[in-house]
C-alpha cells in the first residue's frame, strides 16, 4: 500500500487535470452573478464585488505573513524559536490592536454602511410601485395573479420527461422554461406579493437580485423595476418536496404597449373560459380537457398512469375515493369523497386545495376524466355549472 | 466473577474482556477509543451517501436515483456528518484528553460516560433505518427534508421523519450527559494550582462548547417535538390555518443550528494552539485572548440565528440586528487567526502531518470564515442564500474547519493513545490529496453559487454542468483519500515505532509526562502545576 499510493496519488492528479484542462476548454465558465437587470440586482453585483476584493485583499495579506513565517521560521534552517506568549509593551500593544481597528473599520463602515442602504432599499416594495404581482408556490408550479387585472394562471415546467432521463438530447433552456411566463412591463416598479398552498417555496430570479420566500399561510414581499425587455430565468431555491429542482420561474419583460395588449388578450381569454364554465360539456369534451389537465397538474404525483407513489402518493387506479359515489343524491358534497379531494385537498398532506387554482371547467374534467381512466370505470360525469354550485 | 482470580488481579486490571469490557467500561480511554472508532466509521457511511448524490449530479439529467431518494441522501448525510461522526469525534477527544491534561486519573461521571456513548448506536440506526425498511415495502424511505427539516414539508413527510425526531432526541440526550461530565470534570478535577486560566486551551474551547449544548440542544428537542405533535397529535404550531407560523420552527431549528457550528468548530480552535506551539518549538501565544475570545464566540453564537433564513421576510431592524450582530463575530475569530500565526512567529518549525493539517486548517477556514463575513449581509445574502455558494461556504467551515480539525488532533494524539508511531509518508500524502481535493471538490461550488445553481436539487440546467462535473470527480478523489488515513490510524493501532513519551520535540503540558500508551488509570497521584 504504502508503495502503490505515490503511483496512485500521481493517477488521481493526472485525471484531475485532464478534467480541469478539458473542461475549461469546451466550456463557458461563469465566475459571477449574471448580467443584472434591477436596480437591487446592480446594486448588490457591486457590492458583492467591492467586497469579494475586501476580503481577497485580507486573505493575502494575512497569509502572506503566515507563509513567510513558515518559510524564515523553519527549524531546517537552523531558526531558533522565540519564548514570547503575548504583546509586551506599548507598541507591540499598538501593532495588536492595529489589525483589530481595522477590521473593525471594515465591518461596520466599508462593508456595514453600503449594506445598510442597500437593505433599506431592498425591503422599500411600496413607495411609488406601479402594479402588484401575486405569486402562490405550490407543489410543484407557480400561480401568478395579477389583482389589477383580475388575470391568473398557472405557470409549470415544459421541458419533456424523455430529456431527463436521457432519452432525448437536452435541449438550451433544459429545466428553465415553462408554458406560462410571468409578463412584466419595462420601467415600472413591480410589488411582488408572495404566499404558498402548501409548503415553504422561494422565488428567485438571480438577473433581478431578488429572493424571496413564499411561505402558507402568510404573505411575504419584495419588488424588481426591470431595465431591459428579455427573459429571465431562476428557480424555486427552497426544497419542496420531489420535484423541488422541476418549478423554474421565467419571466417575460416586455415594453409597456406590448404588455397592455398581452394583458386584454389574456383577459378576452379568460372570458372565453368562464363562459364555457355555464354551459354544457359533452363527456368526450370533458375527457380531453381532463386529460390535458391532469398531465399538467396531477401527473406529477399521481403519475401519468394513475399509479401514483405510494404511501406518500397514493394510486387513483382502484382508489376507494375515486371510485365513490360523485355527489349526494340532492347535489351536495359528500364529506371525503372524490370532489370534496380534489376542490378542498387534505391537510397534512400534498393535496391542495385545488378550487383556489382550477377553474370549473379544469375542475370538472379532471374529476370526470380520473373517474373514467386508469381502469376506473364510474361512467359518470360531473359539469363545470355543478362546480361552481358547490363552491 | 471468580474470586480466586480476582484476588489476583492487582489494582490495574480488574475489569471484564471482550465484547463485556467494552459494553461495561466506564474508563475514559476506552470510551474515547469507542466515540473515535463510531465517528470514523459514520464518517465513511456519510461519505458514501454524498458520493451517491455527487454521482447523479456528475451529469444534467437523472441517472442513477429518483429525486425521492436524493433528498433522502442529502438530509440524512448532513445529519450523520454533524451527530455521527464529528460530533463524537470532538466526544472522543475529551474523553481521551481532557483528563490528562487537567491531571485527573478519569472523567468525572464515568457510568454516564458510558451510557452517554451507547446511546449512539441507536441513534443512528434509527436515522438509518428507514432506508432498509423502505426496502421490505415499509414507508418511502429516510427523511427527505433535507437536515433543516423545515415545517410544513417535514409535516408531510412519511415515517423517515419520525425516525428522525427520535434519533434527534436520543443524540441530544448523549450530547447533553456527555457536556454535564465535561462540565463537571473540568470544574471539580483540576490538579491543584491549576486556575481555570492557566487550564490548557483545548480544556477551555469544550467548556465553552459543552455550555453551548447545554443551553441549545433542549431548544432543538422542544422544535422536533413540536413538530411531532403537528404530525401526529393536531397541534398547529407550524400550521397558520391554526394560528401557528412556519417560520417559528426555523427560529427553534437555528436558535440551535448556529451555535452548533461552534460546537463543532471551538474544541478544534482549542486544540489549533497546542499543535502550534508544539511544531514551532515556542509557548502558545495569547493565552487569555484566546480563552475570551472562545467565550465570546459562545456569545455571540446564541445571537445571530436568523441569519440562517435572511430571505424569509424578517422585519427590517431584525434584519439589521443579524447582520450586524453576524458581522462582529468576525472581531473574536480575527483574534484566534492573529494569535495562531504570531505564536508561529518567530518560532522553530517543522511540518509532521498534524503542523500540515494545523496549517492547512487554518487557510481553509479563513476562506470559510471571509465568506462567512459577505454571507451577513442581507443585500448580497438574497443572491447567495439557498445557492451552492451557501454548500461551498459551510463545507469550508465543516469540513476544512471541523473534520481536518479532527484529523490533526488524530495526527497529534494517535502515538500518544496507540504507543505507537504512525506512517509519515502515508500521513503526509493523506493531507495532500484531501487538500487538493477537497478544493477541486468545493471551489467549484463557490462559482455554481454564483452563477445561480439553487441547493438540493437532483438534476441542473446544463450552463452548470462543467462545475459539477468537476465537483464530482473532486469528491470521489477526497472520499477515497481518507481510505489512506483509515488504513493509517489501523495500521498505527496494531504496531510501528515507538513513541516516546513526550512523541514531538516541542510539546508543552501534563498529558505528555504520562507515558505513551498512557496506564490504564490516568492520574492515580496527581500532579501539581507550579505557580507562575
């Protein structure tokens, strides 16, 4: 062992280096925080800055007295070690406290006063803010609400499963893009509010400075004034669950006109959908909603088969609940059947409240389509119009 | 027993053999030996359960495991590194040490000595448990919250939770006995003339740490339980449906957790000066400074919690308040820095393996402890805070700061404890291949940080994966390094040179006059240390 370790020891270091050599040759390496484009995200690249070379600065000074020391200091060279054990005198006491002002100086005025403001701004979301954005963290999605506008959507991960596991090649946006951006105007000063259904999620855009976290139960804010049109892409950056690394957030800032006409067009949308919620849905409608549906919302845990993951995530395929009568025989909702699962969740556990989020179109596919997949066969069906009845 | 052979058996040997010996000790040595065996072997089991995580982040994409399992494994591997392997071996030090060098001829609560230990095996087999019961059909697996078992997610996990909750309480329960021996040893059994700042530094960094525990680890055991009685019993402490509040669980988990980071780190800072001193031929310098700077690190510790969750919407003074309060810290610590490179100032050195890890300790940390200084503020905090360079800077301080820690403190004792001396060359290549790879493994990290890779996540966009490649094959070079320092420690324990008594040229202190392997009782007359 002891003769194979050296020839060992130089493997290892030669497969280091190749890696090394080979990696910076092909990649682009980033060694900061991507280009800003807030004015807190400007702000804090320039302090991060300012202060990666305070204490770069601090690091060589202090260890190029240690590495002198070892190398003048050396019993090899013959050095004979001093018997001091403490500062002896006025100016050796002088020379101690030196470092200590200094450090001080560098705590609480370089370093403490910039942080002091950029706090300060940092937490002021309401002075002068233009609009408001809601943001709901739920396993595993974004909602975003515009309260202006009455505008709000889900927003999911698009990138396909066969990427992931390695059927497919990745493709430039893998993990970071979804169906639905958030749509932002350019230049104005955005107040975030931010909450959860069901577990703590964080918010977080690295190109806007902004982290925030989204918490049950509560309501958390920050804001952005975003500089230039573009996309922009971050994550969910608190652990949620299984598909914590599958709910990016991606925003789309746009100039003012643009994000007017993006803001009727989503609202004639919107329209259009509350209006199908009156009247009435054939089965195969129902169904293909159903299934769309599902695959965005449900898929997730119970699994694209109605499988599920048990025990955390039970199977649909066979469930009691699913299985169960649809509603009382005078329309009503039955305490822990299917409906009252799917619109109320069940505390405690991944099962949201889904009527916060669905509309009754969505809410009523989706119960239709769970009840007639997978092997269920209840040959029911339930309307958008019962739906909202019920809530 | 036989009372013919015991009648034999002289004052030095009358205690079981075998399996026995060990179950029923209530000597020092042999339980330190037993927390150092049970930190070494934990500290390969934590490690392999990384190496898992490294592997499947080798490459963007989901490879070998379900994101269910990788956040089993990144929890349960931050839970043994702290409870199971460094927190025992720090255990095990005091054990060994702390009598010799108070001249005490054994702890003071022996039994619960011994009790203190054999909680810890069950303990950890519970935390593990899960793993295998998962295997036979029973519950989804480990704990999946990752360590922080942040409310409301650890209220919806399954069984690995609760198996976690208990080990936690179990571990808290050794931790707890194990700081009231060290308290009282150290308090009541100091040979005479011995004043409380003449006792060795190494004495003083586990009196402020064993303190340390013994305010925080209840606070810890009253948030899991709570959290229990969420999950099971309808409280809602962490539910605001019912008047609870999420984040009132982060305040009990880091009113803990920050202190913690001390508890790991002060018995290291307390054995730094010893080295030192030892491989520079010259006395420790600052004594006292460094004694109240321990002190006020304690302090200080049990003050800047929240910093831990800066983005979770703290009120703007609390923000203030812990930045600030985090920020002075770094005042006590500069002065540890400044006393462990002047007492090498002008002094005779020469670099065995413990003077290599010392040193190469001591620059590791500081860049844990520089970025420690940019993590207090808020501003910056928002970008770094939930992102690799959090993982890079705490590896810096745990790793870097606590397990080479350790691994000097095993260079140094290990003739002292064995008798024998162990293999230079070998030590010697031990500490540079960690060294490199444990930046090739965590240097890295710094940049994904920065470029915005979020922790705890088991696949990545792809303008990541040249980092983590890296980061990987670094951290399967360091994982199979401290293979070198196992076989080092077994060889060193079955045979090798001789160590004198004193083992280095320059070593000061009472633990050095007793011979090397020490006798079985410590101090049976004690010493007494000359005024002055």
């Amino acid at each position: 062992m002891s003769q194979t370790a050296p020839r060992l020891q130089a493997r290892l270091l030669a497969a280091l280096g190749l890696v090394f050599a080979s990696g910076s040759a092909l990649a682009d390496f980033t060694w900061n925080f991507p280009k800003p484009v807030t004015p807190i995200g400007r702000d804090t690249l320039s302090m991060h800055n300012q202060f990666m070379i305070i204490i770069t600065v601090l690091f060589v000074v202090v260890f190029a007295i240690m590495v002198y020391s070892m190398i003048a200091h050396r019993k090899s060279i013959g050095a004979e070690p001093a018997r001091f054990s403490g500062p002896r005198g006025a100016l050796q006491w002088f020379w101690v406290l030196v470092p200590f002002a200094i450090l001080l100086f560098i705590d609480f005025v370089l370093m403490g006063i910039p942080a002091f403001h950029a706090v300060i701004d940092m937490e002021d979301t309401r002075t002068k803010a233009d609009m408001v954005l809601k943001v709901t963290g739920m396993q595993w999605k974004w909602q975003y609400e515009y309260p202006d506008s009455g505008i709000k959507y889900i927003s999911t991960l698009t990138t396909p499963r066969e990427q992931i596991e390695g059927k497919e090649a990745k493709g430039e946006h893998y993990l970071l893009e979804v169906d639905n951006p958030v749509v932002l105007p350019v230049g104005k000063k955005v107040r975030i509010l931010l909450t959860s259904t069901d577990v703590i999620h964080t918010w977080w855009v690295p190109q806007f400075g902004v982290k925030r976290d989204a918490i049950p139960g509560f309501l958390r804010e920050t804001w952005v004034r975003i500089e230039e049109p573009g996309i922009y892409r971050g994550q969910c950056a608190e652990l949620c669950g299984k598909d914590h690394g599958f709910m990016p957030v991606v925003v789309k800032a746009v100039p003012e006109a643009e994000y007017v006409a993006w803001v009727d067009k989503k609202k004639t949308e919107l329209a259009a959908a509350a209006a199908s919620g009156d009247r009435t849905w054939t089965r195969d409608e129902l169904m293909a909603h159903g299934k769309e549906t599902y695959d965005k919302i449900c898929a997730a845990c119970h699994q694209a088969t109605g499988q599920g993951l048990p025990p955390a995530f039970p199977a649909l395929a066979g469930s009691k609940i699913v299985n169960g009568p649809l509603l009382s025989p005078d329309g009503k909702l039955i305490p822990d059947s299917h409906v009252d699962r799917v619109m109320n969740g069940k505390a405690g556990t991944a099962m949201q409240a889904f009527k916060t989020t669905l509309s009754d179109a969505d809410l009523a596919a989706v119960i239709t389509y769970e009840r007639n997949s997978f092997g269920n066969t209840k040959g029911d069906m339930i309307q958008p119009a019962q739906i909202k009845a019920l809530r | 027993m036989n009372t013919a052979s015991h009648a034999l058996d002289h004052h030095d040997g009358h205690h079981p053999t075998g399996l026995l010996r060990w179950l029923t000790t209530t000597n020092h040595k042999d339980i330190g030996t037993m927390y150092l065996s049970f930190s070494l072997l934990m500290f390969f089991v934590g490690g392999a359960m990384i190496l898992g995580v490294r592997a499947e982040l080798f490459q963007p994409g989901l490879q070998l495991m379900k994101p269910e399992f990788f956040n089993q494994l990144i929890g349960v591997h931050a839970l043994v590194m702290i409870f199971a392997a460094l927190m025992p071996a720090a255990t095990g030090f005091a054990n060994w040490m702390i009598p010799l060098m108070i001249g005490a001829p054994d702890m003071a609560l022996p039994r619960l000595n011994n009790w203190g230990f054999w909680l810890l095996p069950p303990a950890a087999l519970l935390l593990t448990m899960p793993f295998f019961l998962a295997l036979f059909g029973i519950g989804d697996g480990a704990v999946a919250t990752g360590w922080t078992l942040y409310a409301p997610l650890s209220v919806q996990g399954g069984i690995g939770v609760d198996f976690a909750i208990f080990s936690i309480h179990i571990l808290g329960i050794s931790s707890i006995m194990g700081s009231i021996n060290i308290i009282a040893t150290i308090l009541n059994m100091r040979a005479p003339g011995m004043t409380l700042m003449k006792m060795p530094l190494f004495c003083w960094g586990w009196l402020v740490t064993a303190v340390l525990l013994i305010i925080t680890l209840p606070v810890l055991a009253g948030g899991v339980t709570m959290l229990l009685t969420d999950r099971h019993f309808g409280t809602h402490f962490f539910n605001a449906a019912g008047g609870g509040d999420p984040i009132l669980f982060q305040h009990l988990f880091w009113f803990f957790g920050h202190p913690e980071v001390y508890i790991l780190l002060l018995p290291v800072w307390g054995l730094m000066p010893h080295v030192l001193s030892t491989f520079t031929r010259k006395p420790i310098y600052g004594h006292t400074a460094q004694v109240w700077s321990f002190v006020a690190i304690g302090v200080l510790g049990l003050i800047v919690w929240a910093h831990h969750f800066l983005t979770s919407g703290l009120p703007v003074p609390a923000l203030l308040y812990f930045m600030y309060s985090t920020m002075s810290i770094s005042l006590p610590l500069a002065v540890l820095f400044f006393c462990w490179i002047a007492t090498m100032w002008r002094g005779a050195m020469s670099f065995e393996t413990p003077m290599l890890f010392a040193l190469g300790f001591i620059v590791l940390f500081g860049i844990a402890g520089l970025t420690g200084l940019v993590l207090a503020d808020v501003a910056a905090d928002a970008q770094y805070h939930h992102s690799y360079f959090v993982v890079a800077h705490f590896h810096y301080a745990l790793f870097a700061g606590g397990i080479m820690g350790v691994m000097t403190g095993v260079y140094y004792w290990l003739p002292k404890w064995t008798g024998h001396m162990y293999s230079e060359k070998l030590g010697k290549l031990h500490f540079w291949l960690t060294v490199i790879s444990f930046n090739f493994t965590f240097m890295p990290q710094f940049f994904l940080g920065l470029a915005g890779m979020p922790r705890r996540i088991p696949d990545y966009a792809l303008q990541f994966a040249e980092f983590n490649a890296i980061s990987t094959v670094g951290a399967f070079a360091l994982g199979l390094s401290q293979l070198i320092f196992a076989y080092n420690v077994w060889r060193c324990v079955k045979g090798g040179d001789k160590a004198t008594d004193r083992v280095w040229e320059g070593t000061e202190g009472l633990e050095w006059e007793l011979s090397s392997p020490p006798p079985h009782h410590s101090w049976e007359t004690q010493p007494v240390i000359k005024a002055g």
